[in-house]
C-alpha cells in the first residue's frame, strides 16, 4: 500500500478564521480551460464552468468567502476566507463538537467545488472523462504581505504563464523548482 504524504498542516483546524490561498489542477495537468492568448485567460465553455462553480462557493458555505481567484488552462488559483460565526468563546459541548466536525471545512469546500464542476463539465462533452488532480495545494495566509503577494501573483498569472509551474510545456522552468511548494514559497514571501 502506498502510504500519501499528508497535505495539510499536522494539527491545524482549517475551519477557524483565515485566509487560505489554494491551486487545484486538473488530472495531468491537462489544459481543460481555455488558453492563454496576448498575456489574457480566454475561457472556453469548460473554463467558465469552473469560474462560474468557484464563484458560487459562498452561496453553499455560509461561513467561506472567496477573494482573488483566476481559472488558468489548467488549473485554479483561489484565495478563500472563512470567518467563524460560532464565535471563539463557546462553551456548549454540542456546539464544539460541530466545531471539531467542521475542523476540515476547507478541504470540504474544494472538494464539493471540485465535485460538482467534474459533474458539469462532464455532462457538456461528450469526449475524454474530466478529471481534476487528487487532493490540491494549500498555504494559510499570515499576514498582509502575503496576501498582497498572492492576490497580485492570481491577478497577474496570465501574463507569467510561460514561467508557471503549473504549465507543463514549460519543462525546464519546472524541472528548476523542487517543488509546488518551493515556488510558492517564493511568490508568498511571508518573511
């Protein structure tokens, strides 16, 4: 059995207040969403489908916000707010135990996101079975330095295709960076 290295920070409760910067892709990073034509994200049916899916996030959770978000060929970059409404102070034991079953709400916001664009997407073509990567990177944005750097890396991402990680046809610029997480690293500059 293959044992997956865990995604998530060990401990963390991703249904307390914050900021999350998140990048979901497609399966092989196949370019399902349109292209990037002059610097500009041009949407094709697909593509609009996953915006149209992202923006519709707080209408299904009442506690998530979306902020900055871009669909790219092949993938999402998305900044996602929750705000606690239950409040930090409560003390009624059932009302924790909501709280400890909602210690995921992120990971269970990207994934019904991710499930119910598959299902649309899916029921527009009649060619190869849509899929989107397994699990999706995420960063729990600190502070305001960050949040700045992501929101002007997500705005700008078009323009950066040709050097962007997620881009498979830029082979060498990926084979450069160790990792999702050493690129982003870079972009994040939380320090």
């Amino acid at each position: 059995m293959i044992k997956r290295k865990p995604n998530r920070l060990r401990g963390y409760d991703y249904s307390q207040d914050g900021y999350y910067f998140v990048t979901i892709c497609t399966r092989d990073r196949r370019e399902w969403f349109g292209g990037v034509e002059n610097n500009e994200m041009v949407l094709n049916q697909y593509g609009k489908t996953a915006e149209d899916f992202w923006k519709e996030i707080p209408i299904h959770f009442g506690r998530v916000e979306i902020d900055e978000f871009r669909v790219m060929p092949n993938h999402i970059h998305g900044i996602v707010i929750i705000r606690n409404e239950l409040g930090s102070h409560v003390g009624n034991a059932y009302m924790r135990s909501l709280q400890d079953r909602t210690k995921m709400l992120l990971s269970k916001t990207i994934q019904q996101y991710k499930a119910s664009a598959s299902r649309k997407i899916n029921s527009l073509q009649n060619g190869p079975y849509f899929q989107w990567q397994k699990s999706f990177y995420d960063h729990v944005i600190r502070n305001e330095k960050s949040l700045n750097n992501l929101r002007e890396y997500i705005m700008y991402n078009p323009m950066k295709w040709e050097l962007d990680i997620e881009n498979i046809r830029s082979g060498a610029i990926r084979s450069s960076q160790k990792s999702c997480k050493d690129y982003y690293k870079k972009i994040i500059h939380d320090r």
